[in-house]
C-alpha cells in the first residue's frame, strides 16, 4: 500500500501554489533573484520517518533558522545563566534587525532577532574564540542534525557580508553595550556565514525533529542537543519565532517555529514531530507567503496546535482483575485473584495519578485479621505490567514507586517490566513483601500461581 502522506502533502503544497503575493528578500542580489516557483514540504517524526514532496531537494540558505540552532550551542557553552546575562528572551514586537537594546539590561531582547543573534553567536565555543572555530562548530552540529555534511553557501556569504551595514551597526552597539567582547567584525563574519549554510527541507525538517525529540536525533539516536537547552529554544521560538508576527503565528498554527529570509520556515512540534517549507516569497514581516499558508493548513487538518490538548492521561491506564487457576502454588487466605494494572504510552504526573486513583478503587483498604495482621480480601498479588509503557518521567516514577511500596506493606507485588522504565532496582526495597520485578507476564503468572497455572481474565474494570 502506498502511504496517504505524501498525497496529503502534495494537496497541501498545490493549495498554497495560488498565494503569489509577497516579494524574495531583496537586500542582497542572490536572495533577490531567487526562483519563486519553487516550493517544498517535509514532515519529520521523531521516530525518522521522513515524508516531502514539492522541490524538497532545492537547497536555499538557512538564514535567520540558524539561530535557534546557534542558540541552543551557546547555552551548551556558556551556561543557561551566562548566556541569559548577554541576551534576554522577551518578544520585541519590532523588525528582526531593529537597533535596540533592553532598558535597564542593555541585552538584546532575544536572541531570534538580530542584535540578539550576533551576540548569541559570539558566545559560542569561548568569548575570545576565533571566526573558523565557531563557523566549524556550528557546522558541526548542523551537519548532524541534518544528517549530511553541510556547507556555508559561498556566495551568498560574500553578498551579505558586503553589505553588511546594518548588523555590523548592530555589533558596534553590542560591543559599546559590553554584551559581546570580541571584535564586532569577526562576530558579523561568523554570524553571516551561519546565516548562509545551505540545507533543504528534509534537513531542516530533521533538524527540526531533533528539537522535538528531546534533542534526541531520530535516526542516530545520538544526543546532540541537551534536554534543558531544548526547552529553552522551544519556549523562546514560541514567543519570538516568527518575528514580530509572533503572537498571531502561535494562535494561530500553535507550533513553535522559526522562518529566515530565504523563505523556509521549521516548526518544532514536542514529542511529535519536525516540519519545514520552502517557498520564496516574504510578506512584509518577512515570512515565507505560501510557507506560512502550507503551516496554517497543515497545522489545522492535522491537530498540530500544541494547545489542543486531549486527555492523555485517560488513555494510559487499564485495570482489570483476573483469577488464577491450576499451578503448583496455592495461596492460602485469598480467593486466588490479581489485580493487574497496565500502563502505555508516555507516563507523566497525569498518567501517575490516574493509576493511583484505579489502585484506590481497585484494592480496597486491607481488613484486620483475628490475629492483627491485614489482609486484602480479594488479591493474592498484584501485578504491574509496563511492557508498552514508552517512557515513565521522574515525578511519575516517583507516585509509582511510593503506589508500589505502600501496597507491598500488605499484598504481594509483581513488576512487569522488560525496558526497565520503573527503575525498580535504584528503589530500596521496603516492607515485609520484596518487590519481585520480572521481564514477561508469563515469568509474572508462574511466580504468582507456580509452574503449569492459568489467568482467567474478568474483563476490564475501568
Ligand atoms: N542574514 C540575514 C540578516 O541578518 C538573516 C535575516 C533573517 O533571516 O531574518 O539580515
């Protein structure tokens, strides 16, 4: 069968073809000159599948996309606080090459704009670091984010670089500000030849999936990107991505994203997916016309708004009581039930405490025997299964693993547990029943019933 992605995309792309308001970049002659028939969109998931139609193998310059890229290498350099001294992370509300400082601060109010950007730049590898030092770093990681070795575009470096005018005025206020130490020129070299590195959107659409992965690539399943600078890029991209439409953008599409002047923009959707679009031509806050189009409809067939939020938590948990039968064990002051409970997915503090709750119900507070001890007047054992539970985050590890002591003070307590996301080992073992943690629901039914017993199962209880 063929997938129905790429149809979806190419109806995608055809819907914006129509859009020919809005004029290329016009600054430099190569920016300005560019084809504006051309047009591409790519989708990736952050498990690596890649999905783009459209001139998706048309390379362009990364432009002011570099920048959160930039960003996240400063922070992994200098510290979050260092960086946060040099550079703010307020919206502006003004043009992205605006002559401005913070009141007060004397920081650039962001680090998407480009005052913010030059001074972002010069914090990477170290203040007093050279032009070729900092360019090959951050080609370095861009190449593998997007999983192929890239290249400054020459050119359009020179282009720019020539008139440069504007953010070399943007470097001298920096450096009178004291927000960068280094030469103002060399910060613009550097800055201008990040700007000018080449990708097409399925790099930039992986590029884009490694920010919603956690940092994570999808394919290389290599790190490249720190957790914490991850959610430092996607927060600031979220109020001052798109220039100083910003505010529409995020109510509107409800991706943080970022676009450059070449006309591609990236979107970053956490824990789902990477997009990118290509297509020339800017609108006057300089963002690609059909770019933003193909994000609008996408975002709206797809569910894509990052606010819609459906209830996770619900899906998580299934519960349900089973009777154990035949086997070489007998239990002896119970009617030979469990009690299991499953969770799947990506376990956070809703997913926790909506197992805590069918715990609650499910396992009625022991009652005392003649001779003091408690009892569970059903469940010889409960069992745990997390064999399709993808991740469990710390706070939830943290409710299951008390859930799972204060029930082993009373009843036996089984683990199913093959990928090891409860960590039950790194939890010291409490009360008179050892936890026992086991790989397969098989190891979980011989330990609780012996050798050769069955599970009858009674059917879902939630
Ligand atoms: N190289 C461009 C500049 O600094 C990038 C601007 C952009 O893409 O917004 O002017």
């Amino acid at each position: 069968m063929k997938s129905p992605i790429p149809d979806y995309l190419t109806r995608v792309l055809e819907n914006a073809r129509p859009f020919d308001a809005g004029e290329p970049a016009c600054y430099i002659d190569v920016l300005a000159k560019a084809d504006t028939t051309r047009m591409a969109v790519a989708l990736a998931t952050v498990d690596g599948s890649v999905y783009s139609v459209g001139d998706d193998n048309i390379e362009f310059s990364m432009q002011s996309i570099s920048k959160p890229f930039v960003y996240a290498l400063a922070i992994q350099d200098q510290g979050l606080a260092k960086v946060l001294e040099k550079v703010g992370v307020e919206p502006s509300g003004d043009a992205f090459n605006r002559l401005s400082l913070e009141a007060g601060t004397n920081r650039p109010m962001n680090p998407m704009i480009n005052a913010g950007a030059v001074a972002t730049h010069a914090l990477v590898n170290s203040p007093d670091g050279t032009v070729e030092g900092r360019v090959n770093r951050i080609l370095d990681m861009m190449s593998r984010l997007a999983g192929r070795q890239l290249h400054v575009d020459e050119e359009v470096y020179e282009a720019e670089f020539k008139d440069a005018n504007r953010n070399m005025g943007l470097a001298y206020m920096l450096k009178a500000a004291g927000m960068i130490t280094c030469d103002p020129q060399e910060a613009v070299k550097g800055y201008v030849k990040q700007c000018s590195v080449n990708v097409n959107v399925r790099d930039l659409a992986m590029m884009a999936a490694t920010l919603a992965n956690g940092g994570v690539h999808p394919v290389s399943g290599e790190r490249i990107i720190p957790q914490d600078s991850v959610r430092q890029v996607l927060s600031v991209l979220t109020t001052c991505g798109m220039y100083n439409s910003s505010g529409d953008w995020i109510s509107n599409v409800g991706i943080p994203a970022k676009s450059g002047v070449s006309g591609g923009i990236i979107g970053a959707l956490p824990g789902q997916l990477g997009l990118a679009v290509f297509s020339p031509r800017l609108d006057e806050r300089g963002n690609s016309v059909r770019g933003v189009a193909m994000c609008k409809q996408l975002s709206h067939d797809m569910g894509f708004h990052m606010m819609d939020v459906s209830q996770i938590g619900r899906a998580t948990v299934r519960s349900w009581t089973a009777t154990i039968a035949g086997g070489t064990k007998q239990s002896k002051g119970c009617q030979q039930e469990i009690a299991i409970f499953e969770l799947r997915g990506a376990v956070r503090f809703s997913g926790a405490e909506r197992l805590t709750r069918a715990i609650i119900k499910e396992i009625r507070p022991p009652s005392e025997k003649r001779d003091g001890t408690d009892v569970h007047p059903h469940f010889c054992a409960v069992l745990f299964s997390f064999r399709n539970t993808y991740s469990v985050n710390d706070v939830a590890r943290r409710l299951i693993h008390e859930n799972i002591r204060r029930l082993a003070s009373t009843t036996n307590v089984v683990v199913v547990d093959p990928n090891n996301v409860l960590k039950m080992s790194e939890e010291p073992e409490t009360g008179p029943n050892p936890v026992h943690v086991v790989k397969t629901e098989a190891e979980a039914r011989n330990y609780i019933g012996g050798i050769g017993c069955q599970v009858v199962s009674r059917g879902d209880t939630l």
